[in-house]
C-alpha cells in the first residue's frame, strides 16, 4: 500500500514539474517570437507587418529594452490575434549573425519595420514605451487606401503632394488586394485613394 501511493505521488509530481517547465521555458507563448535564420523568411513572408528588436545580450540599451517590447508584443497580439496581420519579433544578433548582417545592423538595439517582406527605408526612432509601441503597429496597420466619398474631393487635393488614385468596381478584387499592398508599402512617399463607384 505505502509503495502504490508513493509510485503515483512520484507520478504526479514528474506530471506537473513537466508542465511547469513547459509553461516557464517556452518562449513563443510571451514576449516577442524569437526569429533565427531558418524562420525569419517564414515570418516575413506570412505577415503583413513585422516589427523586429535587432539586439545583443551584452549590450546594455538592448537589455532595458527587452521587457518593454516583450511586454508591447503580447498587447500587440492580443489586440490583433488574426493570423498573418502583426508578428513583433526579436533577433539576437550575436547568435544570428548572418541575420544581423542580411538587415545592415551595426548598433544595438535597432527596430526595424518590415511591411509585405520589405523593409521600411527608416528604422522605428520613436518614443520607446509599451504605448508608443502599441500606437505605432495602429498606425502602421491603418488602411492605406483612402476613399472619396464623392468626386468633388479630387480637386480638394494638395497640388505639392504625391498621390495614386485607382478605381475600383470592388474591394474583392484580387486588384484592389495589389493596389493596398503597394500603397502599404509606399505609404510613406504618397498617398493612395479610390473613386467611388458610379
């Protein structure tokens, strides 16, 4: 009888210390994803924006700003669960040094924006808080694409501003999905519109 209850007490106590480790030691169920050579493709290729925290463990910069991007990634993903939308991702340039090359980096940390596979032409040089974080993925996932309402807007148009206007018989086109991901892509060197349809 004392050798039972000791064999399931055993049991039981392997079950949970396994269970804690696997909850404790897993690092893709908080923080940033941790992206190494062999997935970084895969999460670049799969996402509409990745926002990533190039950074060295000794560096000391990177190591105050390890919480907060972690803390900011699981707001992030909890504000945008949909898969394929938002990734914030963190590479530890030391162990992926052919990463940290591939992206220019040369001073820890650095925060690079990656929208449709290609980087943004400016690194993020924004406040470094959970909120600025959060706000700037918002405004990064806005909808590029600005509609007329009525025709009349196209003479309201600043004249020193660089704009693409497209027309669109729907939003369910496979055309309108090209027309946003460019102007997703280009939304920092002009604005893009559609015309309502007649």
């Amino acid at each position: 009888m004392f050798n039972v209850r000791c064999i399931g007490t055993f049991r039981l106590s392997c079950f949970l210390f396994i269970v804690v480790a696997v909850v404790f030691n897993n690092p893709t169920d908080s923080g940033a994803v941790q992206l190494t050579q062999q997935t970084i493709d895969m999460t670049l290729a799969s996402n509409e924006l990745v926002f990533i925290n190039f950074y060295a463990d000794w560096c000391r910069f990177s190591n105050m700003l390890m919480p907060i991007f972690d803390e900011a990634a699981e707001e992030v993903a909890k504000e945008f669960p949909e898969a394929g939308k938002v990734v914030m991702g963190k590479v530890d340039c030391e162990k992926e040094s052919s990463v940290a090359s591939r992206f220019h980096i040369t001073k820890y940390p650095t925060l690079k924006v990656i929208r449709n596979g290609l980087p943004a032409k400016k690194e993020y040089r924004g406040q470094r808080s959970v909120e600025a974080f959060k706000q700037f993925i918002k405004d990064q996932l806005e909808d590029p694409v600005k509609e007329f309402k009525q025709l009349k807007e196209l003479g309201e148009l600043e004249a020193n501003k660089r704009f693409i206007i497209g027309y669109f018989d729907r939003r369910d086109q496979p055309e309108y999905s090209i027309f946003r991901r460019v102007a997703t892509n280009m939304k920092d060197e002009c604005r893009f519109y559609t015309v309502p349809t007649i």
